[in-house]
C-alpha cells in the first residue's frame, strides 16, 4: 500500500512549476533596446579640412659644395692646423707645406727684375743721346735704330721679370692651404712630414658644407608639368626629409623646391628633383638615404574619410550612410586618395558613414552601431603624422 504525498511537499511541486511556467512564458529582453536582427557596425563622420597633397619618394642627401683638399704644389707637408671633424669657415688656413725652394725662387726672380730695369735705365739715357745727336748727324741712323732696339728688347724682359715674380707668389700662396668653403672637415689621409704632390692621388682632407644641405631624388616623367607649375610659383614648394626606422618615421628637417634636371632620363623614365634645406642642426648628412614628400597642392575645405569607407562596385564608388538605424547606400567620386584618407564627394560634413562590416550590408539593413570607432580628430591627427 502506498503512503500520501505530505502536503507541504506538493505545495512545494507547485510553487516550482508556477516558477517555471512564468519564465517560459516571459517574453525574450530587448538587450540595448535594439532589433534582434541589427548588423553590428562602426560609423565615422565625414570631416571637412584643408588636406596638404603630396607626392613621395626617396632621395639622397648631397652637400652643396664638397672639395677634395689637394696641394697645387710639390713639398713637404709641415703643418695641420685643423682636426678631423672641425668645422672651418671660407678662407681659414687649414695646412702649411714647405716655402723655402719657393722663397728662394721669388727671390731670384726679384734680383732679376732689378738687373733689368738698371741696363733699361742706361739704355734710355743713351737713347735719349743718341737722338740728339742724330738731330745734326752725329751719329748713324743705324745706330740709333739699334739703341732702340735694345731699349724695347729691355723693355719685354722687365715684363718677363715681373711675370715670374708673380709666377713665383703665386706658388708660395699655395705653400698655405685654406679652406675653399664653409663646412666640416672630415677624415685626414695624409700627416704632417710627408711629401705630397700634385699627381697625389688622395687629397689631404675634404671639406664639405653642411648647411644649407641638398636632398636629390627622382619622379614620374608623369609628374614634370605639376614639378614645373611648382617652380614657377611664387612661394616655394615644401619638401619634407624623414628618416626611417624600426618602421617608424622622423623628421629631419623641412626644405624647398630647388630645381629639376634639364633631362627626363631615358631608361627609367624619371627626373631627377633637387631640394635645399636649411640644416644647422646637421639633422641631414651627405650621402645619408630619406624619406622625401614634395607638397604639390592643397584641397581646401575637403570632405575627408578613411579610406575603408569608401566601396567599389560595378558602378563606381559608393558609401553606406547611416539614417536613424537603417543604412543607404550613396555614390561618391574620389577626387584625392593616400594610404591615410580619402578625399570625397556626393556626401556633407557630419555625414555618418560605416567605417567597418559593410560586407553584411544592403540598403536598408538595420544596423547597431559600435563605440569603438575613431573620432573624427583621430583621423585629423593621423594624416598630420607621416
């Protein structure tokens, strides 16, 4: 025989299932209040800014004047007055070479000079008898004619003298070795009590300026009327110098437009571009490798977006836009693209445009949007960085 069920124990079975039945029959929460069927996004606003254009490349630092110090006379090289590394300025001695063979030879040539204009001296004063006396027939006009002769023939050798006397302070200037510009001396290849010569084929030292500083790089043929229309203009194109490294980017320095070469190189179909900079700093070294951007314009007041933003289709470019929570689709025409934005047109500033997951999207799909998408200053912030 089976015992009852006790009482409390089925108002407790009860109680359980009235639990359950409510829960089941509970309708399903909106979570965030948004349709259970929203495509997930992220959006971004369409900013309006004056966007910089710039063409980029990569360029070589050159020294504007570089020379290779070389002696322009044989000697022994007595003195360095500078060391390696130190900055000179036009005109400084730099190194000294052995004079006495020269002094020597500036000395003879000047005692030459002086055995000469004595025998001139006594040739015109026989001169100046020999035609007074020719007056009542003196003397013989053939003697007269040979008195003048020798006084013109005395007259060419006093020239000759003064010739090698300069000849001769000319080598002894060389004897000083002073700096042909302003800049840094580098490595020194010969020391003091060597002989050098002309026919050396390594020079002392150089001397190359450093600033200003020259920055040459190479461009599209494609580009050569915008280069021109730069040149032509009144102010100066701006030219930016980058250093990479560790896949990061710093400036160097900032420059102009300097000049193109007068040719379009036949095998590559580039111009060669050169640009000055300004480098007191010695930011830029010669022969240094940078990350060259040449400012060719700027877009006013352009409507900007990231580039993931803007679609392609068989018809041309398009935009999802966000119109209370469903999307449509806009046409756009890209009028300006780099890797950081895209300038656009077909839509206004403010716009909310979808920024990521319009490969689920259609027009007039519901959307929810996402917070995780950059403010429009971000994106601002972005393109001013290189």
């Amino acid at each position: 025989m089976t015992r009852p069920l006790p009482r409390t124990f089925l108002l407790l079975l009860a109680v359980v299932a009235l639990v359950l039945a409510a829960l089941w029959l509970r309708p399903a929460p909106d979570r965030a209040g948004k349709p259970a069927n929203a495509i997930p996004v992220r959006v971004v606003s369409v900013v309006q800014q004056d966007v910089p254009r710039y063409l980029g490349a990569i360029g070589s630092v050159l020294s504007l004047h570089s020379v290779d110090v070389r002696p322009q006379v044989e000697g022994v090289l007595t003195q360095v007055l500078v060391k390696e590394g130190q900055w000179v300025k036009e005109g400084d001695l730099l190194a000294t070479l052995d004079d006495r063979a020269i002094r020597a030879n500036l000395d003879q040539a000047r005692a030459q000079l002086g055995q000469t204009q004595a025998q001139l001296q006594v040739a015109n004063v026989n001169l100046k008898r020999y035609q007074l006396l020719s007056t009542d027939d003196g003397v013989s006009k053939q003697t007269l004619d040979q008195q003048q002769a020798l006084v013109n023939q005395l007259q060419a050798t006093l020239k000759g003298n003064q010739a090698a006397i300069d000849n001769a302070a000319v080598q002894l200037s060389y004897t000083q070795i002073r700096s042909p510009v302003t800049g840094r001396v580098g490595i020194r290849n010969v020391d003091p009590g060597n002989l050098v010569r002309t026919s050396d084929t390594q020079s002392l030292f150089s001397v190359t300026q450093i600033d200003p500083i020259a920055v040459e790089f190479a461009l599209p043929q494609q580009q050569l009327p915008t280069l021109q229309h730069l040149l032509k203009a009144t102010t100066p194109a701006e030219v930016e110098a980058y250093l990479d490294a560790d896949g990061e980017r710093s400036l160097l320095g900032k420059g102009h437009l300097m000049l193109i070469d007068n040719q379009v190189s036949a095998t590559t179909g580039t111009v060669r571009v050169k640009a000055e900079f300004d480098n007191q700093d010695g930011q830029l070294w010669p022969g240094q490798l940078v990350t060259v951007r040449l400012r060719t314009a700027v877009d006013e007041d352009a409507l900007v977006v990231p580039p993931p933003v803007v679609q392609r289709s068989i018809d041309g470019h398009f935009v999802y836009r966000l119109d209370g929570d469903t999307v449509t689709s806009v046409p756009v025409k890209v009028l300006y693209q780099d890797s950081t934005l895209n300038i656009v047109a077909g839509v206004k500033a403010g716009d909310r445009l979808v920024l990521d997951g319009q490969s689920r999207l259609k027009p007039g799909s519901k959307v929810e949007v996402t917070p995780d998408a950059p403010a429009p200053a971000e994106m601002a912030d972005r393109r001013s960085q290189p």
